[in-house]
C-alpha cells in the first residue's frame, strides 16, 4: 500500500495546481483565500514530507489537515486530545458536506462499528482519535490506506512544553508504523526548544518547519491591577450583553465563587473545572459552545477541546504560569478574525503563589523561568505585543497601538521622595515584613498586628498616610520591578532591600516612578467609539437566526456561519445565491443548506429599512415644513408631541442633508468650538454622553447635536 501511495501521490502532486487548492478550499470551506502559510504546508504535506506548524490559535490551523484529506486516496487520521475538539471539528466538517467522524470512548460499540464499517468502504475521509485509542485502531489501520497523520496540539508530547501530556509520549512509533505516509504535527505555541523536541519525540524525517506570525492584531492586550478585580469584571461584562466570554482563575474555588458573585448580577455564568462533575462539565462546555451560556469561570483546563469561533474576549483572573499557556489561552478570542479584547489582573499575591507551585513541579527551574518572563511581560512599560513576539523568536519595530501601553502611554514623575519612604520604612521594619504590612505601616493603620509588634512606635509610622492603600501597593510593586527591593519568597514573602536601594537613600539618586491610574466603566465608556448592537441590526437577526438553525440541527451556532460572516452579510447584505456565496465561510454545502432563510432574512431586513426611511422621511419634513413657516423650535416640539432634543436632532439632520437651515441661531460660534475641541479630547464618540458628561451638564444635548452638524458639514479645526 505504501508504494500504491507514493505513486498516486506524486501523480496528484505533480498535476496539483493553485486552482485547484483554491477551487477545493471555496467550494469546501467557502473561503475565497488561505491565510498565511496554509498553501505551503498543504503543498507540504501533498509532496510527502513530514511538517511542523507552528501557528497561533485561529490561525487556520485544521484547513492544513482537512483539505489535503480530500485529495488523497485514503484516509486522514487526527490525533486530538480531548473528546470535544473532536466532536467540535467534526460538527464543523459535517456542516461544509464533509464526511467525517471520532472513535473515542464515548461512544458505545454499536456507534464505534458503524463508523469503523464506513471507514472500511472508504466513505469517510478523516477519523479523529485520541491518543490512548491508538493501539485498539491498530488493527484497522492494516485494512486501510492511510495518507495523512495529523497530531494536533503537538505540545504535549514535549515536558519541555506547557503542557506535558504522558499518553503522547507514545506517538512516536507512528513514523516507524507508516514510514511512508507523511505525518503533520501541529501547535499553537511552541518556543524553539519545544519545536525540536516535538520533531525528536515524533521520530519526524528531515520535518520542513513552518512558524506563523504570532501576531493576533484583532486582539487588545491589557494588563490591570488586580484591586476590586470583581468590580472591574462586573463592569466589563455589562458592557458587553451579546457577547461570549472566558475567565481563566488559578483555583478550582475562585472559579466557583466568581460565577456566583456574575450570577447575582444578572450575568448568565458557570463554573468550570476538573473537579466537577464529568456531566456538569459537558453540559456547562456544550452551553457555552451553543451560545446558551455568556461566561465560563474556568480553570487552564477549560477551552482546549473547542473550536468556538465568537468568543469576543477572555479574562485571566490570575496571573498565568507561563506565557505559552497565555497566549494560546487570549488566542481562544477572535477566532474569526473580528476584534476582541483580553484583560489581564496582576497581582502581588498570585506571584507569590505561582513561585510556591512552580518551585514545588517539575522540571522547576524552567517553570520559575518562564513564569518571572510572565512577570516581566505583565509589568512592562512597554508595547506588549512587541514582547509576546519576540518571546516566539518574532521581531518587529513598530508599536502595535492596541495594546494599553500604546493606548495611554504611561506618564513619569520624580518618585524620590515615595522611593525614600518605603525604601526607609523597610529598614524600619528590620526587612522583616511583607508587603501588606509594610503598606499598613506606611499609612499608619491602626490594626491588631501592628500594635501588636509596637511598629506605631517606630520613626517612620505613617510617613506616607497621604497616599492611598492603593497607591502604595503599586509604588512598592514598581520598586520591586526597578530592583531597588525584592521578595524573599523563601522567607514568607519579606520584602528586603537590595544594593541600588543604598543609592537612592544615601547617593542622591532620583527614582521615575509612573503614574497610578484606576480603571472605571465610565472612563471606557468615553472612549469607546463602536456602536453597540440595537435588538433590530441587521447582524443581531442574523444572528438570532442562526441560533435557532443551530438549535435544529443540533450543532454549535458558530458551525453554521461564523461572526466575521454574519457581519460581512450584513454590510455587503447578499440577495441571490451568487452573492451570498461571495460572502468569506460560505461553501456549496452551506449555501444549499442555510442560503435561502438567510437571503429571506436580508431581503426582509431591506424592505423594513425602506419603509422606516420613508417614515423618518416624513417626520423630518414636517419639522422642516414648520421651521419654514417661522415657527421657534419650543412650538414645533410643542404641535409635534416631541421632545426638544428629538426637534434639534432633526434640524441637525436636515442641515447636513442641504436644507437651508441656519444653525447659528441656537448655538453660537464659541460653543462650537468648544464642543469641536472635546471631539479631539474625547477621541470622537459616537454617543453624546460622554460630551454632556464632559462639559458636566452644563451644554444640553441639542446643542452637542447642532454642533457636531456643522463641524462635520464646514469640517472645522482647532
């Protein structure tokens, strides 16, 4: 069979033409092109030779595996770790008219023949197992031509890696097993010495290596201090109704007691974690997965096994371990392509637990490693994705600008006198202390611990009394970071003075220490320019159809079309089979199944648009007509039964359509230009909110509408 192979192999490799690849990839996949390096290793893969892809979650990673499986002769086996990611890739290749199917333990003996039967008659094209099914297939796999192996999540094989798994470590003898079929390992995040071990355990030939740009542009990167963390995930979260979310916690407890406290807000949350129930964890994944569920608290081991492609942020609650285990984690957001935004809290307290369960695991002196990089990431004052790249041996010169240090850069001053108080305090406090003490020392807390040890009697008790708790804690942090202290984490965490600190207070030297800034809803609400999606978008029904569609057939909503489809249809809004299959995730398949209820639905959506716009047509022309006659804006509300605000809005509205209406009678040229120097301030907002809060209420609302009319319309500048 493997000579059988080899011919046929190199006959469809010889004649296979670009469009070819690009024919099979539309009419399969509904894609019009292949992200970057997918052709490559697909022609790889189609010459034979074994390969290593390194790319980054939602960087296409499956279509490498999935479309060659339908131009070779034989079958394609998937190896993947968990029983989901199987069922998930599946779904998914069996809503694009792909046949396919898993063998996995789940199954009873029945399910488990019938598909080892059409394996046999050569109607499946790709079969996933997990690891540890290998040996029980082994037989069948003699039956069949086998063209393809693909390892997914290649990571685990390497104790080198993040994510060790000891059933891989058996993989290798798969090279020895079919010497002549090319084997593809895959992974989101290896650094180089875990891409060599990945070639060395699988036992690769000569591997051609593919590494992706690690860049996620569509991804925000934050970092926040972790006080009133609960308070900040509240706020965000309301921020967002419509939108799928994860939230990564260290602990199993964390995750339980965070979803409780989202679930008395209103927020539709779950817990997830290994200790759970295995039916309570199934259910609580296929929720999510079927948009039944908004948030999932969870612990790593949550996410892995899912292909959700409108996940639109994740959270870590927790500083990470590593960051491998963090950028695959934030690359479980935008999948498709959309922006999506990641927040990460730090934490004094999470460092020095992460050091304890670092110290206490294998391979220790790698993981303390890698965490104080996490560290250093997390603390930087600098463009993150910048350090996210180079980390993946990645370099690049241009900040990213979406991240929160390129958003608000931060801002210098002479921190000398703070460093000297703290720096002092320490010495007070003989270098015994914590750093939550040395806090309560600093501002004179009056508490049982510190009276106890009589420190109120000591010099330098409630020297910084000025400065809030908050404040402190992130001065200290900052000191610690510039080397001028550092926590002795065998020592219960005292916080001890190093050489430099003899610098600043006996040598004069000056210490920049950054601005604190607190994060608040109302602050990002200012800032925010996208316009929140109303209950009757266009996307918003499509959406809604979608859901129900997917509740028939049983599947995840996002196998049906993706988010980045739906927003596509609905600004280019398709109304023929042609145009919808213009349309980026839109195959043959797909077109036949869903292509009539979604084009009724944009058709429908157009025609409601046309008659509200002939609505609106008139109503604004009744304002113009009155207006015309001479009567003031307070008469006009008055006969029209409308609000002040509702007339300026349509005066505003005409003025920009060309009616001759003169706006200076109700706004005058200074607050113009006041209001055109907040649109610069505020970053233009969509909404008026933020200018009304700007001014505190003093300009009202018809006066922000008039005036943004007529900067947009003369184009005035400051």
């Amino acid at each position: 069979m493997s000579s059988f192979f080899y011919y046929f192999s190199s006959k469809i490799y010889a004649t296979m033409t670009t469009a070819i690849l690009h024919t099979t990839l539309k009419e399969n996949f509904g894609f019009e092109k292949f992200r970057p390096n997918q052709e490559d290793i697909i022609n790889c893969i189609l010459s034979g030779q074994d390969t290593l892809a390194i790319m980054p979650t939602g960087g296409g990673k499956s279509i490498c595996f999935q479309l060659p499986a339908l131009l070779f002769p034989g079958i394609t086996i998937v190896i993947s770790p968990l029983i989901a990611l199987m069922k998930d890739q599946v779904d998914s290749l069996k809503a694009n008219g792909i046949e396919a199917c898993f063998i996995n333990s789940s199954q009873t003996e029945g399910e488990r023949q019938f598909y080892i039967e059409s394996l046999k008659s050569n109607i499946i094209k790709l079969v996933y197992v997990a690891p540890e099914s290998l040996s029980f297939l082994d037989t069948l796999f003699n039956s069949l031509t086998v063209s393809l192996i693909a390892i997914d999540e290649a990571h685990c094989i390497s104790a080198w890696g993040h994510d060790f798994r000891p059933a891989y470590t058996n993989l290798g003898y798969l090279k020895n097993r079919f010497p002549s079929t090319p084997i593809l390992a895959l992974t989101a995040t290896a650094d180089k010495v875990t891409r060599k071990d990945i070639s060395a355990q699988l036992n690769l030939v000569n591997p051609q290596i593919f590494v992706a740009s690690f860049d996620r542009k569509n991804l925000s990167l934050e970092v926040r201090p972790a006080l009133d963390r609960v308070k900040q995930i509240i706020d965000f979260i309301k921020d967002k109704p419509n939108e799928s979310g994860i939230i990564y916690c260290l602990s199993r407890k964390t995750t339980e007691e965070l979803a409780e406290k989202l679930q008395k807000t209103g927020v539709n949350a779950k817990a997830y974690h290994a200790g759970l129930d295995g039916k309570i964890r199934s259910q609580t994944q296929d929720q999510f997965i079927n948009d039944d569920c908004q948030v999932v608290c969870a612990t790593i081991a949550f996410g892995m096994g899912i292909d959700k492609s409108n996940v639109r942020w994740v959270i870590h609650y927790n500083l990470p371990k590593n960051i491998e285990g963090y950028y695959q984690e934030i690359g479980r957001a935008g999948r498709d392509g959309l922006p999506s935004e990641t927040v990460l809290f730090e934490s004094y307290g999470d460092m020095i637990q992460l050091q304890k369960f670092a110290s206490q695991g294998l391979n220790a002196e790698v993981q303390l490693a890698k965490l104080e990089r996490m560290k250093q990431y997390a603390d930087a004052l600098s463009c993150r994705r910048k350090i996210l790249l180079s980390y993946f041996g990645e370099l690049v010169t241009e900040n990213c600008g979406n991240c929160d240090i390129c958003k608000n850069p931060p801002l210098f001053f002479d921190g000398t006198i703070i460093a000297q108080k703290a720096l002092s305090a320490i010495i007070r406090l003989k270098e015994s202390e914590p750093l939550p003490v040395i806090i309560d020392f600093l501002r004179g807390s009056k508490n049982a611990y510190i009276y106890e040890k009589e420190y109120q009697l000591l010099k330098t008790y409630a020297v910084g009394s000025d400065l809030s708790w908050f404040n402190w804690n992130q001065y200290l942090i900052q000191l610690i970071n510039l080397g001028y202290c550092e926590i002795a984490f065998d020592q219960q965490n005292k916080i001890r003075l190093t050489a430099f600190a003899k610098k600043v207070l006996f040598d004069g030297e000056k210490v920049q220490l950054t601005n604190v800034q607190k994060f608040s809803s109302e602050k990002q609400e200012a800032k925010e320019t996208k316009t929140k999606l109303t209950a009757n978008s266009l996307f918003e029904i499509l959406r809604k159809l979608r859901y129900e569609i997917s509740k028939e057939e049983q599947v995840p909503a996002y196998v049906i079309f993706s988010d980045a489809a739906l927003r596509q249809m609905e600004t280019e809004r398709p109304m023929s089979d042609q145009e919808l299959l213009a349309i980026d995730g839109v195959g043959k398949a797909k077109l036949e199944k869903y292509g009539d209820a979604f084009i009724k639905a944009i058709i429908e959506f157009q025609k409601a648009k046309v008659v509200k716009k002939k609505k609106e047509g008139t109503t604004y022309q009744e304002t113009l007509e009155m207006y015309n006659r001479g009567l003031s804006v307070e008469a006009i509300a008055e006969k029209r039964n409308l609000g002040l605000s509702t007339i300026m809005s349509h005066l505003a509205k005409l003025y920009l359509d060309g009616a001759p209406i003169d706006l200076s009678q109700f706004i005058s040229n200074d607050e113009v230009q006041q209001i055109a120097a907040a649109k610069i301030t505020l970053e233009s907002p969509v909404a008026l909110k933020p200018y009304f809060d700007y001014f505190e209420e003093k300009i009202d609302y018809g006066k922000i509408r008039l005036a943004l009319a007529i900067i947009d319309k003369q184009g005035i500048l400051i």
